[in-house]
C-alpha cells in the first residue's frame, strides 16, 4: 500500500478553495485540476509499505508530540517550479513555526524503518492543479499576480493523519486510515 502523513483542514477552506478553482479552472483548460476533496497538506510521503511494516509506521507515529496545535492560513499562489515552466499551481500556507517541526520529527520518526528521507526542503502547500506543459498558461499566471493575497481561510488542527494513496486512472484516492492527536487545545 502507498501511504503518506498529512493534515486536514476544514469544509470552509475546501468550500473558499472550489470557489477558487472554479474561477480559474477555464483559464487553463490543459491543467490536471486536483478534486477539493481529497486536497490534504502532506508532512510525508511515505511510499509503498507491506501491512506488517504499516504497523510499525503507525507506532512511531503514534509517539509524535508538539506543543501545541499547528496553525496554519491559506493565502498566495504560485508555480512549482516557477510559473515560467510551471509543473505545479499551487496554493501556499501560512503556518506557525511548528508546522515545519512536525513535518520533520514525522521524517526522523520514520528513517529508522527504512522510510527515505525527503530530498527537498518542505514547503507547506495545497496542490490545486499539474501541468504537463506550460502552453496556454498566460492567463493563469496573470490572475494568479491579481489575487496573490486572497485569504481563503484559517485553521488550527491538532492532530494528523495517515492515508493510503490507490492511483486509479481518475486519480489518485485517499483513504484515511488512522489519526494522530499530537497536540492538546490549551484550556
């Protein structure tokens, strides 16, 4: 199974977000738009695990902690890697400090059982759309300059989630399959 650690975020951003698309959606017609539904923010992709080594991934993760709930607010767009020769549109995410920190004590929790370690910095973001060329992008790229600071909401959040990932010719499904409480409210 192909699995992967992420957080969740409420129904007022994915509805912000659809809204979002939506207007966008006809700028660039080529796009792979990903479905608002099963967007996440990924810590970690994990990669193909057998079931027996899923239990163990579930143990370290299991042992996660932080000081408090990550918060985090979705504003500003922007290409991966750049909008020039874009692969990626997508949305960035204003996070507290300890955002990153999980992300990484979810990455050290993990190497010891042979899970590879992320080459690339982590950068956290909401994938709206893929591109497998950047031909008829002009429009995108401009709106995207007009709304940069459109705010499309906040959350904070608590715990994070492990999904199994089944690549179907429609896309990519997501099944959760268990969920982490790392952080308490404060009272």
């Amino acid at each position: 199974m192909r699995l992967f650690a992420a957080l969740d975020f409420p129904e007022a951003i994915r509805d912000a977000i659809r809204a979002l698309v939506s207007r966008l959606k006809p700028l660039a017609k080529d796009a792979r738009w990903v479905r608002v539904e099963g967007m996440h923010v990924t810590l970690k992709f994990i990669g193909y695990a057998e079931p027996e080594q899923r239990e163990q991934i579930v143990a370290a993760l299991a042992l996660i902690r932080s000081n408090a709930p990550v918060e985090m607010r979705f504003r500003g767009l922007g290409f991966f890697p750049t909008e020039r020769r874009p692969r990626v549109f997508w949305c960035g995410i204003d996070a507290s400090p300890n955002l990153a920190e999980l992300a990484a004590h979810i990455e050290r929790a993990l190497l010891p059982l042979g899970v590879a370690t992320e080459q690339r910095a982590f950068v956290p973001h909401l994938t709206l759309a893929r591109f497998d060329s950047s031909h008829g992008l002009g429009e995108l790229v401009r709106m995207s300059h007009q709304i940069q600071s459109l705010d499309l909401g906040a959350t904070r959040e608590g715990q994070f989630h492990l999904f199994e990932s089944v690549l179907k010719r429609s896309g990519a499904e997501y099944t959760k399959l268990r969920s982490f409480s790392f952080a308490k409210e404060p009272a």
